[in-house]
C-alpha cells in the first residue's frame, strides 16, 4: 500500500532508518517496472533534448510569426528544455541508485532538502509548460482585439510570461503546501503527497480547466478571424488585412502544437489525477512506476517539433510563402 510517499514521506519521531524502512526501499529499488519506466522516459527526453533546440533556432528565423507568439513560444522550449535536462539527471541518478551494489536500501533513501531543491527545476518548468497554451490563446485574442495597432507590439508577450510565471507559482505553492523536512524519510524523489491527494488533485483539475479553456478559445479564435479575413477583402484597410492573415498563419502553424499539447497533457493529467486519488490501492513501486510512467512530456518533445515543421510547410505553401526551415 502506498502510506508512506509524501515527497514519499513517512512522518518519524526522529531521523533514524529502520529495518522496514530499509526493505521499503529496497522494494522499491528492485521494481522491474519502475526500472524499465525510468530508462523508457530517460530515452525519450535524451531524443528530444536536441530536437527541441532545433525547434528553438528556427522559432528564432521565423519572420512570419509575430515577436509577441515567438516570445511565448521560445520562452515554453526554454522551460521543456529545463524539465527534460532536470528529468534525465533525476533518472540517472535513481537508475544508478538501484543498479549500483549497496549493503541495503537505506543507502539510497535520500534526505528531504536535497529531493525538494533537485526537483523544484523539474517542477517549475514542468509547471510552466502547462499553462503556454492558454498564454497563446489570449496573446492572439489581443492581437484580433486590437488589430490595426497590433503589428509592432513588443509587450503583450513579456507581459503575458509573467502572468504565465505567477499562475505557475501559484499552482506549485499549493502542490508544495504539505511539505515538510523534518522527521521524514524520502523513498522517492516527489513534489505531491499520496496522504493528502487534494493539494495536487485541484492544482491538476485546475490545470486541465485551463488546458480545455485555451483550446475553445483556439477554435473560437480561426472562426472570427476567418469572418474578419471576409469582411476585409474588399476593404483598403492593408494593416488590419495583415494582422489578420498573420494571425491565421500562426493559428494554422500552431494547430498542431494546441492539439498534441491538449491530448498528451490533458490525459496525462486525468491520469494522475485518478492515480492521487486511489493511490492506497497500489504498493509504493506501482504508484510510483505510474506516476512517472503516464507524464508524457518527453513523448510530447518528441513529437512537436516534428509536428510543427509539417504544419509549417503545409501552411507556407498554401499561402505560396517559402518556407524558413
């Protein structure tokens, strides 16, 4: 049963190991599933990590995308690029925990500070990458909004970063709330607790809600620009008719990533969220092998870059526009 993964904590009276915690470990360390979930995510990430600066060059010679999208944009391969690099250090670290010859698995249970501080990267930029979607949205419904001044703005998508930044610290706050240093043992290096699944089960749904929100408002915003492209054809306005059509040109290269964001995250979510919920069915290396098992981040790097540069074609020689990559 999982009834001691808080961080993986167990509350002590003091800080020594005893033999059950020892076995607790050494269980945990000898999971061939969580082995092979480990390497399985530890590959992907190490695949994508290139890709992903691939993708960041390019954003940076892409003319055709507004300063404000890019920025956005740039600033989330920036965190994925922080989650993965954090992912596979985490990885490695535990695979040669468990793989490397010890007396017993008390030499492999680490101290609370160290898991809090070498997971924070992973969590902050895991975090931040939740909530891009929603940050791209309301960047294009203020670029529809204010069409005809919209063109040389260098604002809105610092602006919206910032926002981006204090949702994330919100949400990680509220993760983090029931973490404690004292009289504790780590068995595994986590920010949520299985004892109290609320603090992360509503900073997830939460997640989710604005996951779903930024995909309508997506939909919703090709539509009215779409009706706009129309009532402008005719019309002398060359600004408003630019700003439209660039609009549209992100919205059509972006398809994929709000898609592909919404499917891999949105579900990776649910999962956890049932996972917290009745994680006391499951023995500690099961829970643990399904927490990191279903976050798909490393598949979802994987992916979009490729994804993106497909789209971009298509969409570049629709509009008879060479493309940048």
């Amino acid at each position: 049963m999982v009834s001691t993964i808080a961080l993986s904590l167990t509350p002590l009276m003091n800080d020594s190991l005893t033999w059950e915690n020892c076995h607790e470990m050494d269980e945990i360390a000898n999971s061939h599933l969580l082995r092979a979930v480990l390497i399985s995510q530890t590959i992907c990430s190490v695949i994508a990590v290139p890709l992903l600066i691939l993708l960041f060059r390019w954003l940076l010679t892409k003319s055709l995308m507004h300063f404000n999208t890019k920025f956005i944009l740039i600033f989330n391969i920036i965190c994925a690029l922080i989650h993965l690099l954090s992912r596979i250090h985490q990885h490695v670290s535990k695979l040669c925990d468990i793989f490397l010859p010890r007396t017993d698995g008390c030499q492999i249970i680490h101290d609370a500070k160290y898991c809090f501080f070498v997971r924070l990267p992973y969590n902050c930029a895991l975090w931040a990458c939740y909530t891009t979607t929603i940050m791209i949205a309301l960047e294009r419904c203020i670029a529809t909004i204010f069409l005809r001044k919209y063109y040389g703005n260098q604002t809105v998508g610092p602006l919206l970063v910032a926002a981006q930044l204090l949702i994330t610290s919100a949400l990680l706050l509220f993760v983090y709330f029931p973490t404690s240093f004292s009289g504790v043992i780590v068995y595994y290096c986590l920010a949520m607790s299985s004892v109290q699944p609320m603090y992360t089960v509503i900073p997830l749904c939460l997640t989710m809600l604005i996951q779903t929100t930024a995909l309508l408002v997506f939909v919703k915003l090709k539509v009215v620009n779409k009706e706009i492209r129309l009532k402008l054809r005719n019309a002398g306005d060359l600004c408003g008719r630019y700003q439209v059509e660039e609009t549209l040109r992100s919205l059509n290269t972006l398809s994929p990533f709000f898609y592909s964001s919404y499917a891999f995250i949105f579900t990776y979510l649910a999962l956890m969220c049932i996972t917290m919920t009745v994680n006391h069915n499951f023995s500690s290396s099961l829970f643990l092998s399904l927490i990191e098992g279903t976050n798909w981040m490393p598949q979802l790097c994987l992916f979009l870059p490729l994804l993106l540069w497909q789209q971009n074609r298509n969409v570049t020689k629709k509009v008879r526009v060479p493309s940048f990559f």
